[in-house]
C-alpha cells in the first residue's frame, strides 16, 4: 500500500513537468539557432573589406605618392566608383572637393 501511495503522480506536477521539458527543448533550439558563429561570419566580411580598403589605400599611396588620392581611391570603391577609368579632370575636382572636407581639415590639424 506504500508502495502505491508513494508511486502516485500529483496531476499538476506531471503537467509543470511535461511543459517545463517543451520549453527547454525550445529554448536549446533557439540557442543552437542564434550562435556565434553567424556573428563571426559578419564580423570576418568586415574584417576583410577593411583589409581590401587598407590593402587599396597602400596600392595607391605607393603608386601616386599622394594621400590624397589614396584616400580617394578608397572613397571612390566604397561608393562603387572605378576612379582608375576617371579623366584626370575629374580626379582633380574630387581631389579639390575632397580637400574641402571637415575631416580632411580636422586630420591635418592633428599633424
């Protein structure tokens, strides 16, 4: 008779049971869906466009000698320019209007 008062199951118990068993099943998707690892991807694509744009700015620093048009460069393939087909006038407005710039003027403060 102990044995059987022992092995009953209090209705409510089995139900917070059962339910408390679904949601940590869906909470363990959840998690195993939200990981890191599609953080890391973004974070390794930022890393390598700033490595490209690092990588064109030193290109063309070395090439032309000037800052200016490296940073030029830069400007222009993130806004999906291909600055090398540009006529020289053009290279020369975008220089002057780039030279214009608050940043640019802040940055050579600093020097």
């Amino acid at each position: 008779m102990a044995a059987l008062v022992e092995g009953r199951v209090d209705p409510d118990d089995y139900i917070r049971f059962r339910l408390t068993n679904r949601f940590d099943k869906l909470v363990q998707s959840l998690h195993t869906a939200h990981t890191q690892p599609e953080e890391d991807e973004s974070v390794g694509a930022i890393e390598k466009m700033f490595e490209s744009q690092i990588d064109k700015y030193e290109k063309v620093k070395e090439k032309t000698g000037s800052e200016a048009e490296a940073k030029l460069a830069v400007l222009a393939d993130q806004i999906g320019v291909d600055i090398e087909k540009a006529p020289a006038e053009e290279k020369q407005s975008l220089l002057n209007l780039l030279g214009r710039s608050k940043w640019v003027q802040f940055f050579k403060k600093q020097k």
